[in-house]
C-alpha cells in the first residue's frame, strides 16, 4: 500500500475528532450533508444521458477514429495519447461530459492502464470552462472576457500536457 | 454547448444511415443506460463527500481555512471592498476542498461585487474566471470514488499526478494572467489601444501590478 491511501482516513479521522473538540454532532452533519446529494445527482442526471447519447453515437459511427486521427500529428507532438482526444475536446464545455467519457475510458483500456491514469489526472485537474464563464457573468452586464478564454485554454492544456507526462513518470 | 451536442447527434447518427442504421436506436439507449449507471456510482461518491463536507462546514474549518487565503487574496485581487472579499475567500475555499455546490453561489457574487455594475471586464474579474476554470481542488474525490467503483487496484495512486497536473494549469494561469495584464497596461499607456482594461482603482491596481 502506498502512502497516498492513508491519506483520506487520515483526514477523515482528524476531521471527525476535531469535530469533537468543536463540540458539533458529526453524525447530524453528515446525514444532513449526504441528504443534499439528492439534489446534485437529480441536476446531474439529465446532463449525463444527453452526454453519453452524443458520445456513444460519436463512438458507435466511428467519428471518434476519424477525429483522432485528425489531431494524431498535434497531440504527437505535445505528449498526449490520441486514446484521450475525446475526454480533452468535451472537457471544457461540461463536467458531467468528462466524467462519461472517463467511464467509457475504464471499461475499453482498463481502470489502471496509462491511458485511464492520464485520463482521471485530467479530468480531475479541470474544469468546465465555458460553462463556468456563462454562469458565472450570468449576473453581470459583462459581454466580452478580454483575454480570459485564451488564456483558461491554454493554461487547462498545459495542465493536460503536464497530467499525461507525470502519469509516463509514475 | 447546444451546438457541440447537435453536432455530435447530427454527425454520428448521419454516419450511422449509411454504415449501420439497424444499432443506431440500441445506441442511444445504451448511452442512456450507461448515464443510469454512472448516476448511481456518482450518488454514492456525493452522499459521502457532501456528508464529509458538511462536517468541515459545521465546525468552521472552512472559514479557517478562508482566512490562510487573504495574503493570497491580496496578491491576486489586489484591492477589493470586504464584502467581495470576503466571497472571493469562501469561494477558492470551497473549489480547494472541492465543494462543488457552494463555489457557485460564492464566485456570481464576488463576480458581481468585483464588475460593480459595469459592462467592462477587469483584470480582477479575469484572475477569479481563471482560478475557477483551472480546478483548485487538492483531493480528485469523484474521481477516486470512480477509480474505486471501477475496481482500481491502487485508486488513490492518482492523487499526485492530479495535483501536479492541477498546480501546473493553475499556475501557468495565474501567469499568463499577469502577463496580459501587464501588456494591456503598457499598451494602454502608450495610447495605442483605447480598449485596455479599466482599473477599478488606478492607484492600488497599478502599485500591485508594478511591485
């Protein structure tokens, strides 16, 4: 077992006894916070069958083959497997897209092969980037983000360059 | 994103009329059964982090946490009144710990206080719209809970490279951030262009870009 499995009960336990010193009911807390994830499957879920419909669709007709092919010479370049092509191009529109891919990933190369490895560094290390913009200027009168899309693509491919690389280190 | 989804639809199923329209319903369902799956695997992993997240909130630690993050704060966002602040503070909190549910609320409403009312955006609003889209979260939960689900041997083994992978976005954000900025300015000075950022706070602002 490696160092980085203790990590999480660790800190569970270290939350759960400072708790206690907090004088606050863990236990209440917690039914109470599990309860509110009714909410986030309930608006997760349509956004997931409408993802997997387009991705099952783009991989079933092949799309998928063509368009990795497309892009082989520039992801050759950069470091990254033609495999997780799909996973980087939806990752910036939806979340919820990338953790279906993700899935899809697991069951064709395996859970701990390279690929899939690289694929959790990235889907973790990411986010929405387009749905976060629109969300969250939704309530101001700004209409044009100056150098701000350029500039979370870039930076999120760097992040995928850098997430494929480490995962060939370790 | 409703274009990128038709455009899935109408190409994959289009392909499909030629090469193989008798799998093209089957498909479909099976992509909707696949979400049903996923659903369910995700519900497990959010009842216990929101449980666990609950936790962290009820006994302050988050605040706690808040309060490390004003030197932070302070370096990126430069001066800001205590309200938005304030929201600025709660909202990397919570993308660090990875409560996706409280980001939200948090970064519209230090959106709002950092526009204050106007149609130009500032360097400010462009640092939070960065920190927010490369992902601050230190532990990839829903991905290990994935990982685990999927029958991992090792799916915790992914917790450094996510880290590393997300310092490096986040980074590399922050800099390329800065350096517009800073051309921005220049060009602004020298006239050039008149669709430079407006500072909020010329002074403050300018001290803090050139320090």
């Amino acid at each position: 077992m490696q160092f980085s499995s203790y990590l999480i009960p660790i800190l569970i336990i270290l939350l759960v006894v400072y708790s206690i010193f907090k004088k606050n009911n863990a236990y209440n807390s917690f039914v109470y916070g599990a309860k509110t994830s009714f909410d986030l499957v309930l608006t997760s879920f349509p956004y997931l069958v409408a993802i997997f419909i387009a991705v099952e669709l783009f991989s079933v007709s092949g799309l998928s083959k063509i368009l990795g092919m497309a892009l082989s010479p520039l992801f050759k370049v950069l470091g990254i497997p033609i495999e997780l092509s799909e996973l980087i191009l939806l990752k910036p529109f939806t979340g919820c897209g990338s953790l279906a891919v993700l899935e899809n990933i697991f069951a064709t190369y395996g859970v701990d092969s390279y690929i899939a490895r690289a694929g959790c560094a990235i889907a973790g290390s990411s986010e929405a980037i387009f749905y976060i913009t629109a969300v969250y200027f939704s309530q101001t009168k700004v209409k044009k983000f100056s150098y701000g899309i350029p500039v979370a693509l870039i930076s999120n491919l760097l992040g995928v360059v850098a997430a494929c690389l480490i995962c060939k280190i370790i | 994103m409703n274009f990128v989804w038709i455009s899935f639809i109408v190409v994959g199923l289009g392909i499909m009329l030629f090469k193989n329209v008798d799998i093209a319903f089957s498909t479909i369902l099976t992509g909707s059964e696949k979400a049903i799956a996923l659903t369910l695997k995700l519900w497990a992993i959010y009842a216990v982090w929101l449980g666990i997240l609950k936790i962290v909130e009820d006994t302050g630690l988050n605040q706690k946490i808040g309060k490390l993050l004003n030197p932070i704060i302070n370096k990126l966002f430069g001066k800001t009144d205590p309200e938005t602040h304030n929201q600025i503070a709660i909202n990397i909190t919570s993308n660090l710990l990875g409560m996706g549910n409280a980001c939200t609320p948090s970064g519209i409403k230090a959106m709002n206080g950092l526009s204050k009312g106007q149609d130009v955006i500032t360097s400010g609003m462009i640092m939070l719209m960065i920190l927010n889209t490369s992902s601050l979260q230190i532990l990839p939960t829903t991905v290990i809970g994935l990982r685990v689900a999927a029958g991992s041997v090792n799916p915790n083994d992914i917790i450094f490279p996510t880290l590393f992978a997300t310092f490096v976005s986040t980074f590399s954000g922050i800099m390329l951030c800065k350096l517009c900025e800073k051309f921005k300015n220049k060009r602004k000075k020298n006239g050039k262009s008149k669709s430079a950022l407006p500072q909020p706070d010329a002074n403050l602002e300018a001290k803090h870009i050139y320090k």
